[in-house]
C-alpha cells in the first residue's frame, strides 16, 4: 500500500472511554489502569477546569443564565446551573 502521510505516527493507540452510572466502579478501573502506566483523561477533572473564573467557557455561561449560576466568588454554581438545563426542556436541548 502507499506509504502513510508525511508525519503520522507509525505505531498505534488505544483510546478506551470508560462510562458508567453513579457507583459502578470507574473511579476503582480508572486508578488500576492509572497503575498499570495507562494515561487516563478524566473528562470531569477537564470539564471543571474549562469553567474557572476568567475561562471563556465560564463567561459564555454566564451570559447565558446570568449571574444566579456563580457562587459568590465567581466560580460555577453546578449544581444551580443543572437545575436550569436539566429542569427545562428547551435548554436540554439547545445543548445537545
């Protein structure tokens, strides 16, 4: 066959993505993989790391449901911004 496109890689990776309900296990596979050397992205660690004070995904959000889904300090209130996606049809989705 042709040879592959100038710099690709020539040796392959597995992506795994590891999903579950509350309580199943994934935090106890996550950190036996972490142990065997396997590099783990936790989506929730970068899902709060996107929304910190100063982030545009935080201003973008902000300007959406306005200052009632920040805590005082200016950092997400998740669980009163859930309230309002979750707790209205159109918001689920306009984000989906």
């Amino acid at each position: 066959g042709a040879p592959p496109p100038s710099g690709a890689e020539t040796s392959s990776m597995l992506i795994v993505g590891l999903t579950g309900g509350i309580a199943t296990g994934k935090s106890m596979a996550t950190a036996w993989l972490r142990a065997q050397g396997v590099r783990v992205i936790d989506m929730d660690d970068v899902a709060r790391v996107v929304v910190q004070p100063g982030r545009p995904a935080l201003a973008r959000i902000r300007r959406r449901f306005g200052d009632g889904v920040l805590h005082p300090d200016g950092s997400l209130d998740r669980a009163e911004l859930g309230k309002r996606v979750f707790g209205d049809a159109s918001e689920r989705h306009a984000h989906n």
